[in-house]
C-alpha cells in the first residue's frame, strides 16, 4: 500500500516551494543573500513553521547570525504574501532557523581527508608488501 502523507506534510512540501520564490524574489536585504531552505515543519495545526536554512556562500558566525535577524524580521511580510499564494484557512507563523548540518558534514568530511592524507606511506607500502614476502 502506498503510505499516506498528512496534511501537515503536504503543507509543509507547498509552503518550502513557495517561500523559496518569495525569498528569492521579494526579499531584497542584501544580509541575506542566497538561501538554501532544507526542511520545512509544519505543527500539526498548521499555526507554527519552522524553516530551516542554509547558505550558498561561505559566511562567518556574526554573518549568519544578520542574515537570520533579517530572515525572521521579514517572516511577517513573508506569511502576509505566502496567504495570498496558498490558499490556506490559517497560514502558518514563520520561523527561520539556520540549518548546521551543512557546515558539520563539510567539517566531518574534511576531518576525514586529513586523516587519510597523515596516513604514513610506510604503512600502506608494509601492507602491499606482507603478500610478497609470504608467496617468496
């Protein structure tokens, strides 16, 4: 059987799709700049979202930390044009939250290449020549 999504779910898939355009075309705070939207959460009764957030370009903490304050400041201008678009009974009241996952998994991914770069090459070459110095 094909499972069944909730109506949260579905709101939640309409309202990232259409703040993605709002904020793209009508946000013109220049701290904000490109913004990925990675997930939206809708509560259940369709008052509260939460959105979460990432950028395009690389930005310190006090950057983010701006653009954020920008996001939220505008989250009421947003939900007034996001009403006019979808057509909902209550729009729900938006938060926006930066999103980590991005940054840990760049960081995770670099700690793992410079653990695979400090490898020794003695021990890569010991391993390769273990076989030769049995078969011999």
């Amino acid at each position: 059987m094909p499972r069944e999504f909730t109506r949260a779910e579905r709101v939640s898939d309409a309202v990232q799709q259409e703040v993605a355009v709002l904020i793209r075309d009508e946000v013109r705070d220049p701290r904000v700049g490109m913004v990925n939207i990675t997930d939206v959460e809708i509560s259940r009764d369709l008052a509260y979202g939460k959105i979460f957030v990432t950028f395009v370009e690389e930005r310190d903490q006090q950057q983010i930390d701006e653009a954020m304050a920008a996001l939220n400041g505008a989250s009421g201008y947003l939900r007034k044009l996001l009403a006019a678009s979808i057509k909902l009974r209550i729009t729900p009241k938006l938060t926006f939250i930066f999103d980590e996952s991005g940054r840990r998994g760049q960081h995770l991914s670099a700690l793992i290449d410079l653990a695979i770069s400090k490898e020794s090459p003695s021990d890569v070459e010991g391993d390769e020549q273990q076989p030769d110095s049995e078969g011999a």
